[in-house]
C-alpha cells in the first residue's frame, strides 16, 4: 500500500465567527492558526454558521446573513421589477397613443 496519500485525521477546534460557539470534531482539515480549548491545544477552523447558530436548528425565524446575500438577492430582484414596471407602463403609454390616432382618424 502506498504511504502519504491519505491526509493526517486529526481533532480539530471548529469556532462559529456569528456567535463563538466552539466544538471539537475529527476532521482531515489542516488548518495552520491553534487555540486552547478546555486545557488542551487545538487546530482551530473558523466556520460563518454552524448549528448553534443556524435557524433550523435554532427554531428561530430571523435568519442572519453575515454574507449579504440576501441583501443582494432582494436589491437585484427589486431593480429587475422597477425594470418589468417600466417596461409595462411604456408598453400602455405607446397603446393608448396608437387608439388616439385611430380614433382620431375616424
């Protein structure tokens, strides 16, 4: 059998950057920053969301989005309805034109 090719498994210090929760877990990451956690020293991993602080496992209905992607989600979705708006309102605007010059022509 070859030798190296798998990655070291070790325990490793995961940390939620949201709310600092921490928890130890195996894993094959190798991350290079340490920590001590409950008297001994760690690989520390810095996670943005983790079940402590995720809404399904929360049982909370506010989701906090430490990314903005909601935000640009909702931004680009509302620029594109102004856009659909306009586009409507033009399209009315350009009918209503076209009945007054055939009723006009009458």
């Amino acid at each position: 059998m070859k030798k190296n090719t798998h990655p070291k498994y070790q325990e490793v210090l995961f940390v939620d950057t949201s709310n600092g929760y921490k928890f130890v877990c195996g894993s094959t990451l190798q991350p290079k920053d340490t920590e001590e956690f409950e008297g001994k020293t760690y690989p520390v991993y810095k996670v943005s969301i983790s079940s402590a602080s995720h809404p399904f496992f929360t049982g909370s209905k506010q989701f906090i989005d430490t990314e903005g992607r909601l935000d640009k989600f909702s931004k680009k979705y509302a620029k594109k309805k102004e856009e659909v708006l306009k586009a409507k309102e033009v399209e009315e605007e350009n009918a209503l034109k076209k009945t007054k010059k055939r009723a006009k022509s009458k």
